[in-house]
C-alpha cells in the first residue's frame, strides 16, 4: 500500500533523528533540521541578491585515494560566489562530529579546498 505525501511528511517529522533534531520542510523541500532550512533560506536571499550563483543542496562528492574510492561525502549546500570565483561546499551543524572531522580533512585531501562548517 503507497503512502500519500502528506502521511510521509508526517512520519519524517515523527522520525527521531540520531542527534535528536527535527525534520523541516521549507519550499517543499525537507531539511534534516531548523537550522539546515534557515540557512537555505539566506543562501536564497543571497542567490536573489546577486552574491552567489549555482546554488545546489545535497551534492555529492565521491572521495578516491589512489583509485579506491573510501567513501562518498554529502554535503548540505554547494554553491559559486560571485565576488570570490570560488566554489563553496557547506555543512550545517551543531557541532563537529567525529565522522565529519575525519571526512573534512579527507574533502581537503581530496579536492584541495575546505567544508565551511556553518554551526547552529
């Protein structure tokens, strides 16, 4: 039996998370917490204002050490800013978790440029 979509937010928003934050839907989207959807919400005000362009949630980073790939790296937010020319890959947390520390320092190794940890 299919779930209606309307039941499946519900169920996300029911869900506990392993961190203990809630789900949140902003645009249809649903976020991993509050602070994940505010953010998205002033990455828009600065794609509207001209500050940045190309702006792109859940990006997907596949890490490879010589040939072996170890492990894929999902990121909140990828986006260009305009003054800089630099690409930028942001993270939401609350804190820095021991699995991210070590696949930030892998991104690093890996694409030569850091995760902006934005914290909540």
């Amino acid at each position: 039996m299919r779930m209606s979509a309307a039941d499946f937010r519900k169920r996300l928003t029911k869900t506990p998370s392993k961190f203990g934050n809630e789900r949140f839907e902003l645009d249809g989207i649903v976020f991993a917490s509050k602070a994940e959807a505010k953010r998205y919400a002033e990455l828009k005000l600065l794609q509207a204002a001209g500050e940045i362009v190309d702006l792109e949630l859940q990006p997907k980073f596949k890490m490879t050490v010589n040939g072996v790939e170890v492990c894929t790296y999902v990121g909140d937010f990828r986006y260009w800013h305009v003054h800089s020319k630099t690409c930028v890959t942001e993270d939401v947390k609350g804190f820095a978790t021991k699995d991210f520390k070590l696949k930030a320092k892998l991104f690093r190794a890996v694409f030569g440029h850091d995760i902006v940890l934005v914290k909540s």
